[in-house]
C-alpha cells in the first residue's frame, strides 16, 4: 500500500515494511482490509489533504 502521509511528496511511494502492530496481527492470522487518510505529516488536528481531499 502506499504510504503518503497525506503529502504529495510522497505520493507513489510504498511502506517497506508493515507497522510492528500490523506484522503482529498478521502472525496471529488477521487480514487488514481498511485503511484511512492523515493531515499532511501528521501536522494537523483535521484531515484535509492536497491528495485525498476531506476524510469524512
């Protein structure tokens, strides 16, 4: 998936590893299937990005 952090910058760029709670998860059998939008760098306390637009 990508990993954008909300910032075109980044855009197309891919996560090289899972999050340590994901792999851990994923151990125990889980399937993510959801993911959700941040404020750019994590600098905001609303999500509205160039890329995605307003998480609602």
């Amino acid at each position: 998936l990508s990993a954008t952090r909300g910032s075109q910058a980044l855009q197309g760029k891919v996560a090289e590893k899972d999050a340590e709670i994901i792999a851990r998860l994923k151990q125990a059998g889980a399937i993510p299937f959801g993911r959700t939008t941040t404020p750019e760098m994590s600098c905001a306390t609303f999500t509205h990005t160039r890329e995605w637009g307003v998480t609602r």
